[in-house]
C-alpha cells in the first residue's frame, strides 16, 4: 500500500513540482516571477540522461515501471511518473545551466561529454545518482554564488573590477542576467526534490550484486586463486578442478 | 494477460493519474500564461474556472468617481476592481476616462489617446462577439460604443492637417 502510494503519487508529484521550479526565476527589482521555458540542449542533455539512467539499471523498464503482465491502469500511472522524471530531468539543467550564452555552451558541453563517457562504463546506479548529485551541484554553485555574485546590481569596486576582467577575458561576450537570491532557493529545493524522485524512482539495493559489481570491477585485486574461483563458477565448473588447473598453470 | 491488481491499489493509481495529469496541466498552463505575481495567478486562475468576478466595491467607487469627473481616481479604482481585463464594461470605462483625460480643445493628448485605444481593444477581446455598447444613460458619455469610441481614439492619433488648425476642436462627431 505505502510502496503503491509513494511510486503512484508521491512520486510524480514530487517531479512535478522539481519540473515547475526548474524553470522558475524572480525578476529584480520586485521579485516578479518568470517561467522559462527549457532551451532545446536541455532536451538533449535530458534524453542523454535517461538513456544513461535505463542503461545503469537506475529505470530497468521492462522490470519496474511498463509490461504486458501488468494492468493498464499501472503502465499507465507509472508512464506518466516516467514521463515527469524526463520533464523534471529537463527542467534541472534548465534550473542549473547559466543563461549567458558563453557559459551556458561551457557547461552544456561539460554534461554533455560527461553523460557521453559514462555510456560506455560500467556504472552502478547509486553512484550514479551520486555523481550527477556532484555535477548538478557545481553547476548550481557556479551559476546561483559565483556568477550571481559576480552580475549581482550594487556599486562595489571590486565586483566591478571583476566584471570587466571576465568581459575583457571573455571579449565582451559574457552578459550576466542578475535574478533575485529568491532564484536560487527556489532552484535549490527543485534540485533537492529531483534528487528525492531519483532516489525513489531507483531500484533497492542489493548487497549481493553490489559485491559482485565491485569484484569485478577491481578483478586486479583478486588473486590468481579467487579469479580462477570466479571465472570457474561462471563457466559452471566445479570450483576445485578449476584451482587445480589454476595450480599447474602457475607452476609451469 | 493482465495481472489483477488489488482494488486500493487500482485506486491509488487511479488518484495518481488524475493528480499527476491535473499537475502536469497546471504547470503547463502557468509556463504558458506566464503570470507575474501570485495575484495575477490568482485571478489568471480565476478566469480559467470561469469564477472570475469584478470587485464591486472597487467599482462603485470607481463609478462615483467618473461621475465627479475625477478621472484618474476612476481609472485607479477601475483597475483595481478588474485586475485581470476581462470585464468590457470596467474596461470600456477605463478608456471613456483616458478620452476625456486626453481630449482637448485644441489638440489630443497621444499618450491618453493610446492607453485609451488599449483599454478599449481589451473591452472588445472580452466581448464574445467583439462589440459592447453600454447602456447607462445617467452617465452622459460622448461615445456609447466600444467601436465608435475606439474609432475616434484612432483618428486622434493620427496626424492630419486639421491638427496643425488651431481653431479646430480635437473632437470628431459622437454618433
């Protein structure tokens, strides 16, 4: 009942609302709001997203979420909650990226690169969650304390300097968009509602899988014996004609 | 074959749907309506439920106000009982207060002419058929159409020779 509560409505309603945040800023000098709409590199860096998260186990979907041995009122429940998280993921680099065309770029390649690596890599789908928590997290520091700092109104010399400086550096392309600080808490508890679905929306963990990725991730640190061990039972051999081979092949 | 699902969590999934669609088309709706503050989404929602009254109070100030011929206080006070521009009668004497702010004897002012002419197109976008008239006699206005008004608002801003004639009066003839 609980577990049908919080993946049928809890859930979709908390992305939902992570999806509404992501794109909302306040205007200074009233703090009025302004709903942005998602840039199209966002809907890429999302799609990029959930693939990575369907490839890592995070959404294993035709084990969790949508089937024929399931109801049509459950795949259709758990479609739209699927359907919020790519919105919600959308909405979260629309949250995190600058607005600023050169960093925006910047960061946008970044997430890029990095979710085009982790396709190719054995990833578990906690450290995972993780990471992106990390990366999201830089963003979000760079965007809402350094350039909302840095493009913040106000008539301090040093921020002044430091604004031609980076105008200098960066030939006059960085124009800064200065939002209320209401911005950035707002943008935060979307990122901290995302990181919430996420965690919901993730599979329980298992200790045993957990052992065996880790062993076979770090397959150096086995000795000569256990790997033998290992790749016996996976072969389905009987483990000790394996480490007699293994024992004749290391005195010759 | 379909699994059969216990009935509280057919149900659960059920409330699920309906609350996740109806969230979903809230968000959409304030990304696509872009209100400003919460009021503006209060009465922007409002007029979606199709709840959306005029302050009364507001109004009847605002009217006693226009009948003094304090025309600034009326169009405040008008404002303030229609917050969202959707009633054709409080918009359509927003813009009688521009015009009669802005009609002179030897010229119009352009600046009273243009908020009157946006006051007045707001009246007819809120009439389903696209034409008001108002039918309050007592008020003893010069233009009792919202498109005669709106007319006379547009050849004021125009420029025409008879602008340049000191001893012609601003006025067209009211129907």
């Amino acid at each position: 009942m609980n577990v049908a509560l919080r993946q049928h409505v809890v859930l979709p309603l908390i992305l939902l609302t992570a999806a509404l945040l992501g794109g909302l800023r306040f205007a200074l000098p009233d703090l009025e709001m302004r709903f942005v709409a998602p840039p199209l590199t966002t809907l890429l860096l999302g799609s990029l997203l959930v693939v990575l998260y369907a490839r890592s186990g995070l959404l294993n979907i035709s084990r969790d979420w949508l089937g024929v041995e399931r109801t049509t009122l459950e795949n259709a429940s758990n479609g739209l909650t699927l359907a919020a998280l790519f919105i919600a993921t959308i909405q979260i680099f629309n949250a995190v990226l600058p607005e600023d065309t050169l960093f925006f770029s910047l960061f946008a390649v970044g997430f890029g690169l990095v979710f085009w690596n982790n396709l190719f890599v054995p990833v578990r789908p906690d450290r995972l969650v993780k990471s992106l928590a990390g990366l999201l997290l830089a963003a979000f520091v760079a965007k809402y304390v350094f350039l909302a700092s840095l493009f913040a109104p106000g008539d301090s010399i040093t921020r002044s300097v430091l604004q031609s400086l980076v105008r200098g550096v960066t030939l006059g392309t960085v124009q800064g968009v200065a939002y209320a600080p209401a911005t950035g808490y707002t943008a935060f508890l979307g990122f901290a509602l995302y990181l919430c679905g996420l965690w919901l929306a993730s599979p329980p963990r298992d200790p045993d899988a957990d052992r065996l990725y880790d062993l076979l991730a770090s397959s150096d640190r086995l000795s000569q014996r256990d790997r033998a061990r290992l790749l016996a039972a996976f072969r389905g051999e009987t483990v000790d004609a394996a480490l007699v081979e293994s024992d004749e092949e290391h005195s010759t | 074959m379909e699994a059969v699902a216990p009935r509280s969590v057919a149900v659960i999934q059920a409330i699920g749907i309906a609350a996740t669609l109806v969230y979903g088309v809230a968000i959409a709706w304030v990304y696509v309506t872009q209100p400003r503050t919460i009021a503006e989404l209060k009465n922007a929602a409002a007029v979606q439920a199709n709840v959306y009254t005029v302050d009364d109070a507001r109004f009847a100030l605002g009217l006693k106000a226009f009948r003094d011929r304090q025309y600034r206080i009326a169009i405040n006070q008008f404002a303030a009982a229609d917050p969202a521009n959707r009633d054709p009668k409080t918009q359509f004497l927003i813009a009688s207060s521009h015009y009669a702010l802005g009609k002179g004897r030897v010229y119009d002012d352009d600046d009273e002419f243009a908020a009157a002419l946006v006051a007045v197109d707001r009246c007819l976008q809120a009439t389903p058929n696209g034409s008001y008239t108002i039918d309050d006699a007592s008020l003893g206005l010069e233009y009792t159409s919202a498109e005669a008004l709106r007319e006379r608002l547009r050849q004021g801003l125009e420029v025409t020779p008879g602008d340049f004639n000191p001893f012609a009066s601003g006025t067209g003839a009211a129907p």
